[in-house]
C-alpha cells in the first residue's frame, strides 16, 4: 500500500520533485527525455550539481520510480506522463508505508 507523500511538477522545462519536509528535488529538462526511454537519470538537490538519487521506469512499466537517498517513491507513469504532456500541473508522489 502506498501513501501520497509529495508532488511533481515542470519548472522552467525541468522537473522538481517535492517531498513533504524535505527540499527540492529535480531531473534536468535533458535527461527527462533520456528517463522517457528507459534509461536511469540523476536526481538532484535543487541548486545543487551533486546528484542525490536516480529515477526509472519500474519493472512493470507502470510507473517511474525515483531513489533519493535511501528512499524510494514512486508515480503511475499516465500521471507522470500527463505532467511531461502539460495535461496537468501536477501529480502525486507516493511512498510504500511500512
């Protein structure tokens, strides 16, 4: 079972991750595309050139998943996909509750 836990959204062409309490996180506008097709992609601290985590399709092919830290949180790709699109503004990040 999963919780929602944040939010994505575009800014500026790039995609900002924001996890309740925690800062921003973002994927660049460039490996957004690279992430579309398959390949795994850098997260990083917003601000900061250091990536901090990784995001990827899953398995399944359903969702994008993103590790930040120790940490991983998913998104139904359609919803991730709607936002990529401009269909929406945003959507939800969910976590697995333990």
């Amino acid at each position: 079972e999963f919780d929602k836990i944040g939010r994505l959204f575009l800014e500026g062409g790039d995609l900002v991750i924001k996890i309740d309490g925690l800062p921003f996180y973002g994927v660049t506008a460039r490996d957004i595309k690279r992430l579309l097709d398959g390949e795994v992609v850098d997260v990083r601290e917003t601000g900061g050139h250091s990536p901090i985590g990784t995001a990827r399709p899953s398995m399944s092919g359903k969702g994008i998943n993103f590790r930040i830290g120790e940490r991983f949180y998913t998104v139904p790709k359609r919803n991730f996909h709607a936002v990529i699109m401009g269909e929406v503004r945003k959507a939800a990040v969910f976590a697995a509750n333990a």
